[in-house]
C-alpha cells in the first residue's frame, strides 16, 4: 500500500506562502501574549489549588457565590473549573495567593478556601487533592524551564553542525524554533496552562521535530552524492518527495498515541496532550516547508553573493520557477 | 546459518530476562502470586501522582545555624574575657555573621586581642574606634554552616520520616541554592501531622529556675536587667499569646539538652496524664545528677522549644530518667516523643511547597493512563498491520519488544512510574514505530527500483542505520536536558524516554532485521515481500 506514490510537489515554491502562513500564526500568538498573556499553571505562577469532590452535582456558581462571600478577597481572581469527569462532582478552585512563606503557614490560604465552603453549606464535600506552590519555587522553575529549551536547541544545532553541515543545523533550529513558536501561539489562542507538563510536551515535541528534519536532510546529504548535475532546490524536492510517505506515516503514528492522550488522559495529561498534537502537526509541516527551504536561502545567500536574496524580511521578487525535472531514482552507491 | 542462530538467541534472551524483570511482576501481583521475591522486589512503583500521598518542599534557613554559632562564639569569648579580668562594655549580635565588642580599655587592649585570638579560627577581626571591635564570620565557615545545616536537616527529617512508619519515602536535597529539601510520603493522608513533625525544631533544654513563675517579664528583672548569665522564657500556654502566659527566670546555661538523650516514649504521670518519659545517656546523666543534687528543692524548667512546659521541684538526685508533664494530648505526646528520638533541627524549616494526592485522584489517573495507552497502542497496531500488512506483524512485534525491554529496564533501575511517564512510554511507542516506518518505506523503495527481495532488505535497514543513530542522539540531547530541568514526574518521564529510545535502536535494528532473516530463511527462492 501506498500513500504517495513516485511524488514531484515543489515544495520550495510554496515556501513563501508557508512562511508567511506561520508568521500569521506566531503573530496571532504574539497578539495573544501581549494582549491577554499566557496563562500560568501553579507550578509556575505560584498560588493555591484545592480539588474537592461534592456528594452531591453542585452548581459552579454556588461554589464562586461561597467564595465571593466568605474568602477574603472575595472570588475575583479565582478560578473555579470543573475537574475530570462531570459525573463526579469534582471542583478545581484556584487561588494566585497562598498563605506567608514561613513557618508552617504556606497552607493558611487553602484552609481559608475550606472553610469558605463549609460555612455557606456549598454541599458535603472531601478534599481530594491540594497543590500550594509558593512564589520561590515558581520563579526558580521559570528560569530552569528556558534554560532547558534553550540549552537543548544548542546541543541540537551543535550535533547537526557537526554530523552535517553547518548550515543543516541552521536549517533544523530554525525549523524547531519556529515550532516553538508556533505551538505557543497556539497555546495562548486556545487557553492553556502553562505547566510543567507541557513543558515537558515542548522539549518532547523539539526531538520529534528534530527527529523529523534529519530524516529529510539525511536524504538530502545522500542526494547531494548522486545528484551532482542538479541544483541544491532540486535535490531538495527530490529529497522532501522521496521520504514523504515516511514523514507522514510517522506524523500519523505519533499523531494517534497522542489523541489517544488527548481523549482518554484524563485532566491531568490534557495541556501536555494538547501541546503534543499541535506540536507534530507544526512539526511535520515545518519539516516539509520550512527546515530545507532555509539551508536553500542560506546556501544561496553564502555561495551565490550575487543574488543577495533578503532571507529574513519581505518575500524576495519570485523566481522565475524552473521547470520541473523528471526525478531520477537515486541509488547512490 | 550459524550466525542467525546467535542473533535468534540474543533476541529471545534478552525478551526473556527483561520480560521476568519488567512484566512477570505486574501480572504476578495481579493474581496475588509473590514468588520469585527476588524479582517481586523489582516490581515498577507508582509514582506520588499515581498512588496518593504528600509532597512538601521545605527550605532550611541556613541563617538561624549561622546566628546560632555567633552567638555561641561571642558567648564563649564572654567566659573567656570574664575568667581573664579583661573588661569591656556591650557585647552584641548585630546580625546573624556578626558581632561587636565595645569599650576595650586601651590599657588592655593587648589582653584582649589575645583572649579575642580563640575566636578567630571561625572569625575575622577588624579594630574600630574607642576600643570598638567588630568580628565577622569568615565565608568559608559561613558556607560550611550552611551546607551542614542543611544536611543535618535532611537526616533529622529521615529519622522522623523513618519513626512514622511511612513507606519508601523519599528525601533529597533540591533547588539552585542547594537549600531546599523535598520529602515524599506516598500512601500518608494526614498532612497536617506529618507537616507538623517534620518541621518541629525539637530543641529540649532542661535549666534551673531562678525566680517566677511570674505573670509579667519585668516583675523577674532587676534594675529593669535581666540578671547576667541569665534570661527569662515564656511558658506554654494554651494559645500562644495568651494572657495567661507566665514567665520565668531560668539559667542561661543548660543542665542537660536534647543531644543528651538517650531515649524518649510516651508514658503517663502520676496524675495519669499523657507525659514523655525520657532516658538520659551516660554523659547526659552524670551531668543531671551533679546538677540535681545540688539543687534540691528548686524547680527545674523543662524547656522545649522556647517554652517551658513544666517547671516540677527538684526532690531528690535524679540521675538518667526524667518525664516531661505538661497539658498535653495523647498524640501530641506521641509526635513529641517521636520528635526528641530524632533529634532537634539546628535551623528552622519553612514550606515552599505542598502538594496533596487523594488516593482516589491517584486512580483515577492511572485508569485514565492506562485506558490512553491501550487505546493509542491498538491504534498504532491496527495502523501498521492494514499499512504494511505481513511486515506489519514484523512491526508490531518490535513493538512488543521494545514495550517489554522498556519495562524491564524501568523496574530493574528502580524507577517511578508517574503519569507522565505513562504519557511518556506510549508516545516511546508511538514515535518509536518511525523506525520501522523508516526501513520499510527504504525497503519499498528498492523492491521498486527493481532489486531482489533480500538484496532490498539489506540495503532498506544499512541505509537507515545512520539516519536511526542521527535521528536518536537528537532526540536523547533534548531528553537529557529535560531530566537536567525535571523535578518529580517530569524526570520519570525523561527517564521514560531516554530508555525508550536506547531500546527502540536495539529493537528496530537488530531484532526487526532478525524476525526478517528467520523467516526468509525458511524459504529458498523470495520473489515477494508482503510490504
């Protein structure tokens, strides 16, 4: 069986129009972030969590009509969800405070939002499951979580240097950049917590991308052996076709198990299942569009100073578009 | 021929040993079976978020061991100033590495800097004017103080972890500064108790009393001073602030502290209330019965943390047994026993973070864990079994393989399985399948271009082989500095995929390649590779 078979899409010719379709996205993100910000889970923004579980369905506004009256502050800033399966009656309430960071007092502000529903008689009710993080540890975490993303891009831009070219790993950091890139702006639009676990989904989803990049510019290293007569934009074509069939078959593979996660997870596993299917779709598609057509702009601009093609600003005036050549099947001794 | 055999072999074997290592424990605990134990005490454990259970990051403030050996230090240079005749005016603790000396007469100004030299292995000099001198802890004594208070720290928080009964905790020393100290109690649902033992500095003190009980501070001063070499405490009182508080004037000095007991139980007075009866050691008792001896008929303060909890009258000599009263509750007096067995804290504790985990929650994600994996799993099956048909069963089985050998290397490391790591080892999985996709995909390519059956096999998994090397070191330098960033759950799943990735190399190259070899070895003439 075959899903794409002996295929010649010019893929490079569509660069423009998928660069430009990812700068839409990421600025949309940028739009987001600067307008309403991302939101951060507690690990990272600090604050008090209290999971609760009513014998009883209670409506959500009688647990934020609780909190408005009882808890000091009133429920302004809370954030009251519902917690995994409906039918069970489970309330996450959400508090940015938490009690003095000292002594034993970190849990004062979770025994506040406790008796706030006790004493207006909200439902009986257990306390499942709390998480009280304090401002150090959110700020001590931030700082590691960029590090990690940022250190690992370098490690990655280094073996690809060093296992390729130098300007293959360009190539494969720019693409995963923009992954990053884009899967943040898509967790901004659509609202979700910034958590450890999708931080982790991140670093996860940097790999695959990887992953998937060197699968192409592998081809494309053998094809620059057997290719001597064709120019670098056609061995990358021929490269991207070749494996195209692979590159989605594995996208779909790991796009399953992760709507798997999505679906059937349960709340816990939800962002990071989220980040991870946005993350192989952007992954994928920068590995076709973008990953090859940036080791085409830098070679042309480094080897070619003639044609001193803007890579980084406005759409270059479009080439002329060479006629396509048959593809020789590659068999590099 | 022989060659493949061996290949067959090392295959099986190694299914073999990762699948009693990894696998047979999980069914066996299933079905109640608990032999062999050698391999039951292998078994994957649930991580904190799967099982249920408490976890608290503390931090130790270092500067309470820092003020505590200054004030110590300026304390001995006291003694020593006041043994030598050398007079001086205030001396004071200006902050937790500092402290100041005033008014040295000039005339004894060369006394002093040779009482003062006794401090200096812990303390720099500096001369100010009117015989000012100011000592400050040297930095190497500070970082030293506070990296063994923090070490101190943790071990007495084992011991306390250890006397709850909680089993496999875990305490380790965390965060950028190395002051963090993070505890993990699965299966213990009252937060409160343990957070309360935990923390409680423990520090007991048994001193004389001078004068009081007395309701206010002043009624114990005289000339509105607190008497040298001595200083008042407050009582317990029932809420701390209490009006009812009373105060009293006790030697400076201890007569014996915590670090001189042997042994500390629950036990009743003579009124048969709750009391801690404690065992002095030899040394400890030897000093008590000096000092009880010579003061027959005072009262002697129980001190524990700051506050006395009793003041009895000393009756007789009492040499290695005492009992601390005081209005406690049976378990209050239960955590404090278990509280002075382990020892006091030299510096306090405070939470930076808590976390709880109802055992129902745990469920509930590892049924929703599971419920994804299998779902994701099948799909991945179905997927490649309709896609590559017959070489799909070839697939399916290095899939099978790699889940075993994953698990196997899981239990055998000892690691936590956490929900992540759940998420982690089907996505292994699923990502994993690429390199079967990979080969096969180069495979079909040259069955195409026109070669042999067997010729394509060997040229679809040669060619791949460096792209598969290429593809996971990218891959493992990206888990690598997740684990570097990870705390908790986060590292289970790094570890997850580190070893995922290390498996699935092995499964996709070798073993795949083998299950293709052995079957075609079967048969003379290949013209057709169901692909």
């Amino acid at each position: 069986m075959h899903i794409f078979k002996d295929t010649h899409f010019d893929f490079l010719r569509w660069r423009w129009h998928a660069i430009a379709l990812s700068w839409v996205v990421i600025l949309a993100g940028a739009f987001v972030f600067f307008t309403r910000g991302i939101p951060l889970g507690i690990e990272f923004a600090g604050g008090t969590a209290v999971i609760v579980k009513f014998d009883q369905p209670v409506p959500a506004q009688n647990v934020r009509a609780a909190m408005d009256k009882s808890f000091p502050g009133g429920a302004d800033n809370i954030i009251i969800q519902s917690y995994g399966d409906p039918s069970q009656n489970m309330y996450m309430i959400r508090v940015p405070s938490v009690g003095a960071e000292s002594g034993a007092a970190l849990s004062s502000t979770k025994q506040q939002v406790v008796d706030a529903l006790t004493t207006n008689n909200v439902g009986k009710f257990t306390e499942v499951g709390t998480e009280i993080v304090g401002p150090a540890v959110g700020r001590e975490l931030r700082s590691r979580g960029i590090w990690a993303t940022v250190l690992s891009l370098i490690g990655i831009l280094l073996y690809i240097a060093f296992r390729f070219q130098f300007s293959f790993g360009v190539g494969a950091v720019v693409a995963t950049i923009h992954d990053l890139l884009v899967t943040l702006a898509f967790l901004a639009i659509f609202r979700y917590d910034m958590s450890l676990n999708v931080i982790a989904a991140i670093l996860t989803m940097t790999g695959y991308s990887t992953n998937d990049t060197i699968v192409i510019f592998d081809r494309v290293r053998e094809n620059l052996r057997g290719m001597r007569r064709d120019s670098l934009n056609d061995i990358i074509n021929a490269s991207v076709n070749q494996t195209l069939g692979r590159t989605i078959i594995t996208a779909g593979t790991a796009l399953l198990t992760s709507l798997a996660l999505f679906f059937f997870g349960g709340e816990v596993l939800h962002g990071f299942a989220f980040t991870m299917v946005v993350g192989i779709i952007t992954g994928t598609y920068s590995s076709i569009f973008i990953a090859a057509a940036i080791v085409s702009f830098w070679r042309g601009t480094t080897t070619r100073a003639a044609a001193r093609a803007p890579a980084t600003t406005a759409p270059a005036p479009q080439q002329p578009q060479r006629k396509q050549k048959p593809q020789r099947k590659v068999r590099a001794s | 021929m022989s060659n493949l055999r061996w290949k067959v072999i090392t295959v099986v074997a190694v299914t073999v040993i990762f699948f009693a290592v990894g696998v047979w424990p999980l069914i066996a605990q299933r079905y109640g079976i608990t032999q062999p134990s050698w391999l039951m005490d292998k078994a994957l454990k649930l991580g904190l978020d799967l099982k249920g259970g408490v976890h608290l990051v503390l931090r130790v403030q270092t500067d309470d061991a820092l003020r505590l050996t200054t004030q110590q230090e300026m304390e001995r240079l006291r003694e020593t100033l006041k043994t030598r005749n050398i007079a001086t005016g205030a001396m004071d603790a200006t902050d937790s590495t500092h402290f100041k000396v005033d008014g040295v007469a000039p005339a004894q100004d060369a006394a002093f800097r040779d009482a003062a030299a006794e401090v200096q292995a812990n303390f720099d000099r500096s001369a100010g004017t009117n015989g000012t001198y100011v000592f400050t802890m040297k930095p190497n004594v500070q970082i030293n103080l506070r990296d063994e208070s923090v070490v101190q720290a943790r071990e007495t928080i084992e011991r306390r972890v250890n006397e709850l009964g909680v089993t496999e905790p875990s305490i380790a020393q965390q965060g950028q500064s190395g002051d963090q100290i993070l505890v993990q109690l699965p299966g213990v649902t009252d937060v409160n108790r343990a957070k309360e033992i935990i923390r409680s500095t423990g520090l007991l003190e048994l001193k004389i009393v001078e004068n009081g009980p007395s309701p206010t501070k002043e009624g114990l001063m005289t000339n509105n001073q607190v008497p040298a070499g001595m200083e008042i405490v407050p009582g317990a009182a029932a809420t701390p602030g209490d009006a009812g508080t009373m105060y009293y004037l006790v030697k400076k000095a201890a007569v014996v502290s915590g670090t001189d007991l042997r042994n500390a139980r629950p036990s009743l007075d003579e009124n048969n209330q709750p009391a801690v009866a404690f065992t002095l050691s030899n040394e400890g008792g030897r000093k008590f019965g000096n000092a009880t001896a010579q003061n027959i008929g005072r009262q002697l303060a129980i001190i524990l943390d700051g506050r006395v909890q009793s003041a009895p009258r000393i009756e007789s000599q009492i040499r290695s047994e005492g009992r601390i009263t005081g209005s406690f509750t049976t378990e209050e007096v239960q955590n404090l026993a278990l509280i002075l067995r382990s020892g006091a804290l030299s510096a306090s504790l405070t939470y930076l973070e808590e976390r709880t985990i109802g055992p129902t929650l745990g469920a509930d994600s590892i049924r929703s864990g599971v419920l994804a994996s299998v779902v994701g799993l099948m799909l991945v099956v179905v997927f490649m079994l309709v896609y590559y048909k017959l070489s799909g069963v070839n697939a399916v089985v290095a899939l099978v393989l790699n889940l075993v050998i994953l698990l196997g290397l899981m239990a055998y490391i000892g690691a936590v399985m956490t929900l992540p790591g759940i998420a982690g080892f089907v996505l292994t999985m699923g990502i994993g399948v690429d390199s079967n996709v990979l080969i096969f995909e180069r495979i079909k390519e040259e069955l195409e271009a026109g070669r042999g059956v067997r010729a394509s096999i060997n040229a679809g998994f040669n060619r791949v082989f460096w792209t598969l090397v290429d593809t996971h070191i990218a891959a493992l330098i990206s888990v690598a500095f997740l684990f570097q960033f990870g705390t908790g759950p986060i590292r289970g799943f790094a570890v997850t995929l580190f070893f995922g990735l290390l498996s699935n190399l092995f499964t996709s190259i070798f073993a795949s390649k083998t299950l293709f070899e052995l079957v075609l070895a079967e048969r003379r003439q290949v013209n057709t590779l169901s692909i």
